[in-house]
C-alpha cells in the first residue's frame, strides 16, 4: 500500500499527533503484531504454537497485515482482507478488516481509528467500494467511525430439542464431494444470496479457501424427492455442539430454509451433538417457528461505504444473510 494523505485520520487527535508511519507490515512486524494479539485470540494456545499456527493458517495467510509504527514498536495492527461483494446484483471490489488491536499500554490514543483511516483511504483508492467488519466489541466504537450496523440473530437448541426440531426432516440429503461437485455449489450460491442486496461473491478461488480453511465440516446437498441437488448446508463441529455455517437454496428449490435446519439438527443428533447453534440466522419466516431468535452479542456485522458508495436502508437490511463461514 502507498500512504495516502489522511486528514480524517489527524483530526482524531487533534494538533498533538504522535509521529506514527502507517503501512504494510514487513515479516518482523507480522510476528510483532501477531505476538501482540495473542493476548486477545491466543485461544489457549501457547505464544510459540500461536504464531506457528497463525503464520500458516489459510484464513489469515489472504490477509495483508497494516500497522502503525511509533519508534521501531508495533503500537496498533489489523488484518485486512480483500473481498468481491455483491451489491445489487454487481459485482464490486471491497475489503473486510479483522483483528484490530492496540496492546494495553498505547490503548485510548486513537492509533486503531487511525491505521483504520489510513488502510481505508488507501484500499480506496485502489477500488474499494465496501468495509466490512465483525465487532466483537460494543458497535457503537465501529459506528463512530463510519461502521453501520446490521441485523443479526442467533439461537441455540439444546440437546433434548434436537429430535423435536428434526421431526420436519423429511427430504433426503447426502455429502457434497467439493472436487467434483464445486461449480455447482458455485452456482446455487450466486443464484441464492447474490440476487439483490448485499452478499459476498465467491468465486473459485474463494471456495478453495472456504474449503480449506474447515476441512472437516459436514458438508451436504438437501436432495429433491426426484434425487435432484436443490441446496446446501454446512455444518461446523466444535466441542462436541454444532454450528450451521453455511447454507444455500436453488431458485426452483421444493426446500425451505426452515427444512435445511431441521436437515442439520437430524445430522447432529445422528451424531451425539450437544447442541445446534443457529449463530447467523437470517431473517427467515420458517425459521422463526423453529427458533427463538435472539440479537447476537458478539461477531456483529457492520459495513462501510468508501468513496461515495451507495449504502442504503434497504442494502443494510439485506445484509442478515451473510453466512459464518466468510467470518474473517
């Protein structure tokens, strides 16, 4: 990235701005950064295993690392990842930001609005149209800085509810083989959430991460009563429970939204799951007769305009149908 003139940026700190550079981070700096958020997203790893798995993660090798430097130390970091949006049917260039941290002892200086301004103004000027970002903190920060929020649900079911909830589970489903089976995959996805609105565009390349990044989920076709492949589900296994993470319908699909849970909620107790978390439910009908719907508290979508672009009411609604699975 070059360094574009930033005036946003300075105004956060009024005339006394510290003397930081913004930039692309180089191999030090990474790890610099990296070992500077383990303290947030360690998961329980040790730093050393930490940074092993972070430097060769395929979800955060897409991401360049930006940083602001104040005298040799890595004082504010993020991670920003490009991304093709769908926007009303077209196609447009944008960013998501992930991970933004400043370690405690340079917090409440305004470096994070800062290196966000910075990366902002430069993704922009080279196309961008769209930020995107999942807030794990009060949206209200992210709103101060252009961030609007969108809506999102989450629901849990317990044990005991899974065979209840999987009574509707009527259509057959079977494995998706992504090798041989990608282009379609592709195309009931586009068809379903690229249709209006806004969604996430994903082509070859993109799926080849998805893939990659969770190689063990349950990945499956909902099947017609004719055997025909009318839509997809995913499932991710974590501590025993289960999470839908991803989810599509073909336009002519005698499937509801509604059946693929269910669909999911059987898998999981064939299973033994502990438990189905609907952590991303869209705003579905069908779903609500199965679910309490709850606001999330954490992971919560937020999108920016850049440069000027359109970012209306009716765009931002359409935005509780993003899937967990593009969680950066």
């Amino acid at each position: 990235m070059s360094a574009p003139q930033n005036q946003g940026a300075t105004e956060l700190q009024g005339s006394h701005v510290p003397e930081i550079d913004f930039h692309e981070a180089n191999a030090d700096e990474r790890i610099a950064a990296f070992t500077n958020i383990h303290e947030m997203w360690g998961g329980g790893r040790e730093l050393d295993a930490f940074l092993t798995w972070r430097k060769s993660s395929p979800q955060h090798l897409r991401a360049k690392t930006c940083v602001g430097v104040l005298d040799g130390e890595v004082v504010t970091s993020l991670a920003c990842y490009p991304m093709t949006y769908c926007v009303n049917g077209e196609h447009r260039k944008g960013i998501a930001i992930g991970a933004v941290h400043t370690p405690p002892d340079h917090r409440g200086k305004g470096y994070a609005p800062r290196l966000m301004a910075w990366v902002e103004d430069a993704e922009t000027q080279m196309g961008a149209s769209y930020s995107l970002l999942y807030s794990d903190i009060k949206p209200e920060y992210y709103g101060r800085l252009g961030y609007i929020r969108c809506p999102n649900w989450q629901a849990y079911v317990p044990v005991e509810s899974l065979a209840e909830i999987s009574a509707g589970a009527e259509r057959s489903s079977e494995a998706v083989v992504p090798e041989s089976q990608l282009p379609e995959l592709m195309q009931i996805y586009e068809k379903y959430h690229c249709r209006h609105g806004f969604g996430i565009h994903r082509d070859e390349a993109y799926w080849q991460y998805t893939i990659r990044k969770r190689p063990k989920d349950d990945l499956f076709w909902m099947l017609a009563s004719n055997g025909e492949r009318i839509g997809y589900g995913r499932i991710e296994w974590s501590g025993g429970e289960v999470r839908v993470t991803d989810f599509a319908l073909s336009e002519a699909s005698e499937v509801t939204l509604a059946m693929l849970w269910q669909t999911a909620a059987r898998r999981a107790a064939q299973r033994n799951a502990g438990g189905l978390f609907g952590g991303w439910l869209p705003e579905d009908e069908g779903l609500r007769e199965l679910f309490e719907y709850q606001p999330k508290d954490a992971e919560i979508t937020m999108v920016k305009p850049l440069g000027g672009a359109n970012c209306s009411e009716q765009l931002i609604a359409s935005c509780h149908q993003l899937c967990e699975i593009d969680h950066i």
